[in-house]
C-alpha cells in the first residue's frame, strides 16, 4: 500500500472513530448539546483535527445520518426485488417495511428528522446536503418505479400526476404518522391504543383513494394482518 492509500484509509478510520464519537455523545446528551470539542476530546484529536474532516457540527450531523442511510434505502431494494406481490402490494410493503425500521433504529429516525430542519440544513455545506440527496435518491427511484409498473398494469390512473407526484401521496403518509408518533404522549392523549394498526389502515384508505387496484377494506382487520405478515416474511427475512 502506497503512502496516498495509507493516508486515506487513515483518514478515513479517524472519521469514523468521530461519528461513532458524535452518536454515543447523541444517545447520551440528545442533539443540542452535542459539541465539537468534546467529540475531538473523547477521540484524543484536536478540535482542529475535527474541523479538517467536518465542517460544522451541521456537517457531521448529516454525515451522521448519511452513515445509517444505506440500511434504510436496502428495505425499499428488497420491496423492489419481491416479484410475489402486486404493485400496490409492494407499495403497501414499503410502508411496512418502514415502520418496522423506524421501531428498530428509532435515534437514527430522529436523526434524519432533524438534520432535515431549515437550521440544520441550510447551515451545512453543499456538498453534505448533495451527499445527503444523493444517499436517499435510491429511494424515489424505487418508489416511482413501482407507481409506473402500476400505471402500465393499468392498475392505477395517472389523474393528471406525475409517477413522483403520485408516489409523494402514501410517502406523505407514512411520514405523517411517523412525524406524529415522535410527539410524546400524543397517542396516549388521542386514545389511540395501536398506533401501528391505524398506520397501515390508513395507507389502505390513501391506496384505495388513489383507486389503486385492487382495492381493500380497511376494516377488515384479519386480511390486513395476514398481508403484513406475509410482507414480514417473505420481504424482510432479516429485519
């Protein structure tokens, strides 16, 4: 290994100490009190030897979640990959499939919430936002894939929208009640005792909106659960 490739590859290992750093620092402390010296400190760098890798705290924020994207973007490929299920079928499944990550890695939700607030975001460089853009691109690439294989099926009508256009309705869904759950106590005080039922039937009712064929009713309870069950096992084996 050449010197270049050393140094790459050291520069590379540092940064990753940093981020594991700024995330024990996060579960901890949470996102506002997280500091840049302190990372460099629990690293034994300097806080100069930070900033030659981050920017800003925005900077490493977003790489942060950057870091965790992949795992997530991996769900929607394994949706694209089940050939079993129907288009709505398989858009139903990406709703499953991201309620069942958000349970499993509930800080890095957070996370991507809040890197995606104007303080955060406009405060970071342009080349972490393009980063960032370029890690969940994957996604609207899937998601629109599967609205156009549903358009051709004749499955769904275009009613004047785009394939995106439409994909944002059940994407705004799902990110609806993420939003939502990550209100403390809210549930509690709306009585709403399962949340993860009321998600799902509401995408029922948001498919069924968009006439997508075939259509469900969102009562009934038992086809609904034996659809979310087959998604659990024949989509996310490993989740």
């Amino acid at each position: 290994m050449g010197t270049r490739e050393r140094k790459q590859r050291e520069f590379a290992e540092r940064e990753e100490r940093f981020l594991a750093a700024a995330e024990a620092c996060i579960r901890e402390e949470g996102f506002l009190n997280l500091q840049m010296a302190r990372i460099a400190r629990l690293c034994d760098y300097a806080t100069g030897t930070l900033y030659q890798h981050f920017n800003s705290k925005e900077d490493l924020l977003l790489a942060l979640a950057n870091r965790g994207n992949e795992a997530h973007v991996e769900l929607f490929r394994q949706v694209q990959r089940w050939s079993a299920g129907s288009t709505r079928d398989r858009m139903f499944a990406i709703a499953v499939g991201d309620f069942d990550f958000a349970q499993r890695n509930p800080e890095h939700v957070k996370l991507l919430q809040y890197v995606h607030t104007r303080a955060v975001w406009e405060s970071a460089s342009p080349q972490r936002r393009e980063q960032a853009l370029a890690c969940t691109g994957p996604v609207g690439e899937i998601v629109t894939g599967i609205v156009r294989e549903a358009l051709e099926a004749g499955e769904l009508e275009a009613r004047g929208l785009s394939p995106m256009e439409l994909a944002c309705g059940p994407w705004s869904v799902c990110e609806g009640m993420q939003a939502l759950s990550q209100v403390q106590g809210l549930f509690e005080a709306l009585r709403i005792e399962d949340p993860e039922r009321l998600r799902f039937r509401q995408v029922v009712n948001h498919l069924n909106g968009m006439g997508w064929q075939p259509l469900w009713d969102p009562a009934d309870q038992a086809s609904l659960e034996r659809l979310v069950s087959r998604i659990r096992t024949e989509v996310f084996t490993d989740l």
